[in-house]
C-alpha cells in the first residue's frame, strides 16, 4: 500500500466541490482512499487521523490544496494523480458547458433583473461587498456565510432595514421562505405557523416537529445568532417579527434563539408588546425560564427548548389539539424510564458515560442545557461552563458533548451535515473508551444536507459496535432523525437505516438526551430534577 | 424631493417583505453550488454566480491603484 500528497500551491476549490472529488477518485480502479482538500489544520489532522498525511501534506499551507491518494501498487499512482487533475479541471469546464453561468454579481442582476432573492455564501471577508450590491439593488439577501465582521453585519442590517429588506444571517444556515428550503433546510408543509430563528439546526427541528404533529409554517426566517448580541440590536429580530405580524398567512408567531442580550431581550419584548397582537411562542434556550411582561403573558407564551415550543404552538392554535399533538412526538415518563432501563441492561458497571456526537449546533446547545439540570455540566468543545472545555477537542473525556460544526472540525471543509467522516472516526474513537455507556447522534435530513445522513455512518456504527463487542462490552448508540417523510432522503428510509445497525430512535432531540442520561446514570436521577426538565423540555 | 410622512415610509417598507413572500421566488446564488442545485430541484427560478475570491496580487494592485487614485 502507498500513500502520495500532491500539493497544488495556490489553488482554490470550494470544500463541496472537493468533498464530491474526494468521492469520485476513491471510484478510480486500484484507489483504496483518496481525498482532495485544502491545506488547512483541520484538514492535515484528519488526514493524519486516516493515515493519509506525507511531508509534502504537512508542508501545505491553507491556500494550497492536497491531493491524498492511498493506492494498492505504486505503479497506479501517477494515473490517479492524473486522474484526479483532470476532475479538478472539469468541476469549471462541465458546469460551463450544462448552461449559463455567470462570473459575476452584476451579470446575473443582468440577466434576472426582477431577482427577489440573493443566497450567499462566499467567504466572511468578502460577504458584505457581495451582499451590499444586492441590497443596493433592492435584493432581499440570506446570507450563509459565517466570520462576517460584525461591523460589516451592523453596516448590512442597518441599510436593509431602512430600505425595508431583508438581511437573514450572517451564519443564517436555514431559511424557508415560501415553502422553499434556502440552504439547510426541511420540506415541511405550509401553514399557520412563522418562525423567526437565529439558532439554525433549532429552525430546523421546530419546523420539522411542527409537521410532525400536523401543524405548517408559513416563513421561517433564520436571523444568524449575533443578530440578538447588543452590537447588533436585534435588528432584524425585528423586522421580521414586524413583517410576520403583517403576513395574512402567519397565525402566530415563533421565536426560537438562544437568550438574548438584555438590552436586546428589552428591545423584541417590548416591540411584542407594543406592536404585535398576534399570540406568540418565545423559546430563549436558556438556564432559566424567560418570563413575558405581565401585560401580555396569555398571548405570549414561553419555553426552555424546542420540543417544547412545538407543543405550545399546538396549544396556542388549538388548545383542544393539545393532547394528540403530544402523543405524536412524547412518550410518558414511565415508558421513558422503562425503555431506558431495557437499553442499559447489559451496560458493565463501569460504562457510566454518555458522549454526544453533534452536527446540529442548537441542538448540541439544548442537549448541554438538559445535562446541566439532569447529571450535571458535562464537557464539551463549546460548554455552557468554561472549566468544562474540552483542553483537546479532538478527544472525548467524562460525560462529553461535542459539537462537530465548531471551527476546530470544519476550518476548510465541508460540514458535517455534508460529510461525515470525522464523525465517523470520532465514534469510533469514542468506542474503544470502556467507560462510555451510550452514543448519541443527530441526522440532519432536508436540502443541503448529505443524501444519505444515515447510510454514511452505518458502517462506523457497526464497527464501533463490534470493537466494544470484542471487548465483552454493549454500546447503546441511539438517534434522532430531524426531517420529513418528504425531505430528499426521506425519513422514514433514514430512521430503518439506523434501526438495522441497532441504534434507538427519537423522534425528538430533546427525549433522546433525558434519556441517554437515564441510561448512563441507570435510572438514579433526582426524581424532582426529572420531573421538572420533562415539564420544561418536553412538557410532560 | 419631500420627505415621506412616517407611516407612508413605513408602509412601503413592509411592503417590499410582504411583496417577497407574496411572489415567486427568483434568486441568485452566489458561492456554494449545492445550494443552487437544491433550489432546482424544488422548481424554483435560479442563477448561479461561480464566486473566487480574487487573486492576492490583483487586490495588492487595486489597493496601490485606490492610492493612485
């Protein structure tokens, strides 16, 4: 077997572009692995990692791309070079020739003159020239992009707004605007409900929970999470809020981000207060309940996490729907605790810890809010408690949750929704700890994501089971899918992918981390503590 | 040109988001490509801009130009 670096000095593909090379020239006969990535840390580290780093790899700064190829006869290698040279060639010459393309801003404002519309997701150094020229033009903007200056964040929001536009993001992953997935997002159906987000994978779990229980979405409006820090105001929290209170579509009104700054947090509430008359669900993932002013506590109603914010919404539309809509995605606290003790069964005494594997940042971010009240801070690579950071964020220790989309794992890759290879190589590096208990892993289904979430982990799941396995040991590895029956993966296909590997199925991230911790921790909660986080987080 | 009474202004601003969410959505995509190929296979009118970032030298050159300048 040998492994060969080609570095290119100064060449520059997108990591999506490089992903979907990465999996053609594995296809290249007498290839056994191969990836095609930019030369930044994060990337020269998982290389490492797969045994595909040489000096020339190592030498490569971020501006220059490596071509990692592991072949079965040297002989081969030079034709799998070529090979993949040629592929980088095409990734511009074959879209050229499909159909139009355009080079620049101005040409494509040029060729759809009437565009309402601009996603963008060129690099944050660069995103408020693009943008701007956008605005200028009358072009609302949903803008991916993250490391946008906030400065320049301030600069776009403050124009779009006296224009009366919109700017959704900088970091705005998810957006469904007429029923259309911008970005990262779900197909959902229509319906009563507008959402304003500046927590992305949390637009995406309300909204595909809302569709679980029969309920739609009329807007879902990702903000990016900076716009509710004081440097930004708010902004376009606002906005939003303003012209979904318009909107004839919208019945009520979610708002779903972390807790806000105070000064922030007085500005949308009173705004609500004093401008809207349309019922509300506020959800600030936060450690302690926000409390709405007095004046209009039955119309606004409030909630810690996402699961329960859904069924409020189902109670504010239609109090009698209650029940049934809870039934859909809960089960009761005794058959919770009955299925969390079936699954720890076999666990060794020792196994006493739970690792949570994320690509979903809020929902990482609700899980730690849930740990915090049931078992305690846990460790993470972005924890609620600052003692409790990872010191190596590559290397799990105690009860451990990570988030895979930080800038430690994905700095000149593609995320982790897209692709998943150093989640696998983290769950199986996560097995051979004997002190882990039970993995827990989230699946962003929708458009933008990876066409097959679940498909691309089942091979590290089986392995991972099978090390601990060898081991004499049981790992309890469970699921939750978030995403429709009529997302491009489909649902349903997802969830049996996993379920043949032996992983247990949530149907809401929220469940699955209260139980994850019932398993580790046998059951030995504080009942009080439990009580209230399922009154909290699942409205049990 | 006079200025706007306020409520004026601020009905033509809502305007221009209720007049998004009313319409077809048309949009241009500007940097990753998956994001252009998912909004084709909902059906909806879209362009794609393939964006790089300019080259190094060619922003040096404009900046020694902007000081000309």
């Amino acid at each position: 077997m040998f492994t060969r670096n080609v570095v290119k000095r100064n060449f520059f593909r997108d990591s999506l572009q490089l992903m979907r090379i990465s999996e053609e020239a594995r296809k290249i006969p007498g290839v056994l692995d191969a990836a095609v990535v930019m030369g930044t840390w994060t990337n020269k580290e998982v290389l490492r990692r797969l045994g595909m780093l040489t000096g020339e790899g190592e030498a490569a700064s971020e501006n220059d791309m490596i071509l990692a190829l592991k072949v079965e006869d040297e002989s081969r290698l030079g034709d799998a070079i070529s090979a993949v040279e040629e592929m980088l060639l095409k990734t511009v010459e074959v879209s050229g020739e499909q159909e139009q393309r355009y080079f620049s801003v101005e040409s494509a404002l040029e060729a759809m003159p009437d565009a309402n519309l601009a996603v963008v997701s060129v690099p944050g150094e660069y995103a408020r020239e693009v943008a701007m020229r956008f605005l200028e033009r009358g072009v609302h903007v949903h803008l991916f992009s993250d490391h946008v200056p906030i400065e320049h964040e301030v600069e776009l929001k403050r124009y779009a707004a006296e224009c009366g536009l919109l700017v959704l993001g900088p970091g705005a992953g998810t957006s469904i605007i007429n029923g259309r997935a911008i970005a990262f997002a779900n197909v959902v159906r229509r319906g009563e409900v507008g959402i304003v987000a500046a927590a992305g994978t949390g637009l995406q779990e309300v909204s595909v929970l809302l569709d679980r229980i029969g309920l739609g979405v009329s807007q879902g409006l990702g903000i990016g999470g900076n716009d509710v820090k004081s440097a930004v105001g708010g902004i376009m929290a606002v906005e939003c809020i303003k012209a979904l209170e318009a909107d004839a579509e919208t019945r009520l009104i979610m708002l779903v981000s972390k807790p806000p700054d105070r000064d922030v947090m007085e500005r949308i509430t009173r705004f609500i207060a004093e401008e809207t008359r349309k019922p509300f669900v506020v959800c600030f993932l936060g450690e302690t309940e926000y409390k709405p002013l007095k004046r209009i506590a039955r119309r606004v109603s409030s909630a810690r996490g996402l699961h329960a914010a859904v069924l409020d919404a189902a109670r504010k539309l239609n109090p009698k729907s209650f029940n049934a809509a809870r039934r859909k995605i809960t089960i009761s606290q005794t058959e919770l605790s009955k299925l969390a003790a079936r699954l720890a069964k076999n666990l060794k005494p020792g196994q006493r810890h739970v690792r949570a594997l994320y690509t979903g940042g809020t929902l990482m971010y609700e899980a730690l809010l849930i740990y915090r009240e049931l078992i305690g801070d846990v460790y993470s690579n972005a924890p609620l408690n600052e003692e409790m950071r990872l010191p190596d964020p590559y290397k799990s220790v105690g009860d451990a949750v990570i988030d895979l989309g930080e800038e430690e794992f994905t700095a000149g890759r593609a995320h982790p929704m897209i692709d998943p290879t150093i989640r696998r190589l983290r769950l199986v590096d996560e097995a051979r700890d004997p002190s882990v208990a039970v993995v827990l892993m989230d699946f962003m289904l929708g458009y933008g994501a990876h066409r097959d979430p679940a498909g691309a982990m089942l091979e590290a799941i089986r392995e991972a089971r099978g090390i601990a396995s060898a081991e004499g040991r049981e790992l309890v590895v469970m699921g939750h899918v978030c995403g429709t029956e009529a997302d491009p993966q489909g649902l349903r296909e997802q969830e049996e992918k996993l379920r043949s590997v032996g992983v247990e199925i949530f149907p809401t991230n929220a469940l699955m981390v209260i139980a994850s911790a019932l398993v580790a921790r046998r059951g030995k909660i504080n009942k009080t503590k439990l009580r209230k986080v399922c009154r909290s987080f699942l409205r049990m | 040109m006079p200025e706007l009474p306020t409520d004026v202004k601020k009905a033509m601003k809502e305007s221009k988001t209720l007049k998004l969410f009313r319409s077809e959505l048309k949009v241009i995509n500007v940097g990753l490509e998956t994001f252009y190929e998912a909004l084709k296979a909902q059906d909806v009118a879209a362009i794609h801009v393939s964006w790089q970032p300019p080259p190094k030298l060619e922003k040096e050159l404009r900046d020694v130009l902007d000081k000309l300048i």
